[in-house]
C-alpha cells in the first residue's frame, strides 16, 4: 500500500477548511484553559476525554483500514500514546477500563465516515504541537506529552498524506466532497459536545 502523494489543491480542500471553519472556533475556545497554569487533574481530564472519543473511534477505524488500507493508519493511532501518557499520570490499564467512554461517536461505515473523522483527529495533531508549547512551563512530569507531541518531526508529512489521500479518493466528485464534510462535521460536533460533557459518575 502506498500514500498518496501529490500536493495539488483541490476544492475538497477548501471544502473542509471553509465548512468546519465555525467548529475549529468552538474547539479552540475549550483549550483555553490549557496553558503554563495547568495542573496535573486538569490535563488529566484533558487527556482521558480523549481517550474516551478515541478508545471507540479507533476501532472503527482500524475496520476500514482493513477493508481499504487508503492511507497509513497503523501508523496513525493515537490510543497508545494516550495510555503512554495517561500512565505517566498515574492511570494503569484497570484504571483506564473505568474511564468514561463518548457514546455519540458517529460510525465509520466506508471511506467518506473514514476521511471525515480522519479530519478531525489529524488536524488534532497540528494543534497539538501548539498546545505542547503552551504547556512547557506547566507543572507536569515529564514523559506526559506523548500525544500532543504525537509524529513529532513528522507532523507536517503526516498530515499532508492524509490531505493527498482525501484529494485523491474524492477527486472531483462533489458528492463524495460533501460526504467527507458531513462525517467530518459529525465527528467535530460529537468531540466537542464530550470534551464539553459534564459527567456526573
């Protein structure tokens, strides 16, 4: 299996910039909080409300991939970096089994449902490099930061092979455009509504 490679712009692009442009907005306003004065309870919630969304969606994840092997998704799991992380928080596996799983995230039935949530936890890894930034001088421990750190060096290629990949798939299609928007919309409103979520057990 090969990635796409090309770097041509296509409208899918712009598509998914300009249609999710008003949820990007709404997740950066969640972070706000995130910053040099963070302790280790509140970056905890920070992470275990991402594993919760990815401990569901990655399965599903994995599914398709099987099924159509589009794009280096083994290599793009981000559960183990949470464990990693979480684990350094003082969270082991029976510990994380407890935590609180996101009910509403959307299925991932074939290729559009796939590059849809792909957008979205993707896009996440070039937030996270910022947010790792704003958090160098956070009273954490070290060895806390596997996933916002996540590719590293590679963030940039990594990200640009899922655009090429999408670009790729959907080529111009429109119909297929609009899918991969509506599943990456999905996606963005069932994160944020559980980054959101008051828990009450």
């Amino acid at each position: 299996m090969r990635e796409q490679t090309s770097s041509v712009r296509v409208p899918v692009l712009a598509h998914l910039r300009d249609g999710t442009r008003d949820l990007h907005a709404a997740a950066e306003s969640t972070m706000v909080h995130l910053d040099s004065t963070v302790d280790e309870t509140g970056y905890r919630r920070f992470l275990e409300r991402w594993y919760g969304f990815h401990v569901v969606l990655e399965p599903r994840l994995s599914a398709w991939h099987r099924r159509e092997a589009l794009l280096d998704w083994d290599r793009r799991r981000k559960l183990p970096l949470l464990e990693s992380d979480l684990g350094t928080l003082g969270l082991d596996h029976q510990a994380r089994l407890g935590l609180p799983r996101c009910r509403c995230v959307p299925a991932v039935p074939a290729t559009a449902e796939a590059l849809g949530a792909l957008y979205v936890v993707e896009g996440s890894t070039l937030g996270g490099r910022v947010l790792r930034d704003r958090l160098c001088d956070a009273p954490l421990p070290p060895g806390c930061f596997r996933f916002l750190s996540s590719y590293g060096a590679e963030t940039g290629r990594r990200w640009h092979g899922y655009r090429a990949t999408t670009v790729a798939w959907v080529g111009d299609d429109g119909a297929r455009a609009d899918a991969v928007l509506c599943a990456a919309r999905a996606a963005f409103t069932a994160l944020l509504a559980w980054q959101t979520l008051e828990l009450t057990s």
